[in-house]
C-alpha cells in the first residue's frame, strides 16, 4: 500500500481568480500522475472551501485564505482521501465558512480531521479502509488558540506542544485507543514557526511520545519550509512537509516554494521506506522539481535528515530520495 502526504495546500486568493477559467487540475500541474499511483492521498487544506461566511475580525490577521465552494473538484482531481483540517487558516471565515467547509468535502466523498461543530467531533478520529487495512487519521494544531473547539462552539483541535498540559495527555490517551482500532494510524500536526529548517526543540518528545502511543507515521506541517525525517522506532516523523500550492511570495532564502510529494511505503502492516519527489511551484501549480530547484531542494532534504540521523539516498533514474526501513 502506498500513502501519498503533501503539505500545505491554499487554493484562495490568486489562485481561486485562476480557477474561475482553469480546470480543477490545474493546480496539481505534472504532479497527478504520483497522486494516482497511491492508494491513500493526504492534505493539509490550508484555507475554507466555502461560498459564506465572512472575516473573523476579532482575530488580528493579514491574511485570509477562501476558495470557492466548487473548488472541491481540485481535492477531487487528486484523488484526495482526506484532509486536516486543524491549522490556522480554518476558521479564516468564521464558524460558517468551517462549517460549509466541513459539509462541502464531506459531500465530495473526502473525510475531514481537525475541526468540527464541538470539540468532539473536532477530536475525533477519521477512520476508512484501504486495501484491506484500517486506516485512522488524527489531527491537531498548536496555532490559533483562540479557535479552540470547545463543548459549545466550532474550532479546532487546538493542542500545546507541551507534554505537561492536558490536553496534550487526553490527545495520547485518544492515540492509544485509536491504534486498538486500526492497522495503520497517522497523526497529523500544524505546529511550530513558519521559517526554520530546523524542528522546535519540544516536537521532538512529542512526536516520539505520539509514536510510544500507537502513532505510525507522524505528519507535520505549517512551516513554509520543509524540515528533516527522523525514524523513530521505525516510524517516520515528518517534521514538516512545507507549502505545496500556493500563490505566495517566494522567500529566495529560504525558498518557501520548494517541497516534496512524499510517498510512504507500507507492506503487511509495516512502513517499509519514503520515497521523496521534489517539487517547485510554479505559475500557482505544483510542478516535478528538476535542475537547480531539484539539487537544492535534494541537498536541503538531505542535510536536514542527516541531522536527524536519517540515512538517504538518491534515485537518479527515477527522481526521488529514498529513505528505506
């Protein structure tokens, strides 16, 4: 079985404009192909999928990501299984823009993690099968406090990364008992900074305490850079997966437009290895990533796994970074 993960995908602004003449595949570029060849597909949706709802003003924010509620089709054309919804672009629109994006995927055949009516449903955990496998997904995110799902009121799941708050022991404790339920569990986590290829120092206990948990594969986002792969009980932490689409200024430093499509390998119901395929954005598509974009990205990736004491090696025939298990 083969999972496919991207990081952040924000189809507002520019990008929607762009949709209005463009086809729902156009922001996905060259990349579908790899989409397809996946049995599992994965996304951080990085902005509301809705037709209502306006600013949520009593939040002091620059920017506020919406697609048009039809754009669904574009998460379709990827054959997306589903979605986190945790992150701090959700609620850019207020509890009606979650909401409709909520029924909006839904409806489209997607499950959605991360946010909900109430804490509960935010909480909860998404659960399908795939090759005979019981999958689950869990997500959560350390932005946006103040969009905390709570008994009475829509959010999301809002967790520190902070092994001594509450809130992090009830998410290790939903954790365990999801793993009872499934053959494969992913945790997926919009958490830390936006710049910096290096992880906070405290997402490195916190990751390991989610795999000790029962997590297989913990999926990181928010940076607009991509940070390195540790292996932690054979088990891979992806740090952060960095932005994937997007209509962003390119930061030429740090070089936010760069990422990778990342391909997790499992076999009788154990992680074999990743295969990383670089990617740039272009012209607001995701495009396979080649000469100069390709070397840098491939360099950045490897150093930073390094540091982690992940071990890499380069397919040239092929194009990607494999990480074997």
């Amino acid at each position: 079985m083969r999972l496919l993960f991207v990081g952040d995908v924000m189809l507002g602004r520019l990008i929607n404009q762009i949709l209005m003449e463009e086809p729902p595949t156009y922001p996905w570029g060259d990349t579908l192909s790899l989409f397809q060849q996946a049995d599992v597909c994965i996304c951080n949706l990085e902005c509301a999928l809705a037709d209502h709802g306006s600013f949520w003003r009593a939040t002091p924010k620059v920017f506020h990501f919406r697609s048009d509620a039809k754009n669904v089709d574009v998460l379709k054309a990827a054959h997306m299984t589903a979605v986190s919804l945790a992150n701090n672009h959700a609620l850019d629109f207020h509890y009606e823009g979650l909401l409709e994006t909520l029924e909006v995927v839904r409806a489209a055949g997607m499950y959605t993690a991360g946010a909900g009516r109430k804490k509960a449903e935010a909480a909860e955990v998404a659960l399908w099968e795939a090759q005979g496998k019981r999958l689950g997904l869990i997500a959560l995110t350390d932005n946006q406090p103040e969009w905390e799902a709570t008994e009475e009121l829509p959010g999301v799941w809002y967790v520190p990364i902070d092994l001594k708050d509450e809130r992090a022991g009830e998410l290790l404790e939903i954790v365990r008992k999801a793993k009872e339920k499934v053959d494969l569990l992913i945790v997926s986590a919009h958490w830390g900074p936006n710049w910096g290829y290096t992880p906070p120092a405290e997402q490195v206990p916190f990751a390991h305490a989610l795999i000790e948990q029962g997590a297989d594969i913990v999926f990181g986002h928010s940076g607009h850079v991509v940070r390195g792969i540790e292996l932690y009980k054979e088990r891979p932490i992806l740090y952060c997966a960095g932005d994937f689409i997007d209509d962003y200024a390119v930061d030429r430093i740090e070089r936010n437009d760069l990422s990778f499509i990342f391909l997790v390998e499992v076999e009788d119901q154990r992680i074999r290895g990743l295969r990383l395929y670089p990617t740039v954005i272009q012209d607001f598509q995701a495009r396979r990533a080649w000469d100069q974009e390709r070397e840098i990205v491939v360099a950045t990736m490897q150093k930073l796994c390094t540091e982690l004491r992940t071990s890499t090696v380069w397919n040239e025939q092929d194009a990607f970074l494999e990480i074997q298990i």
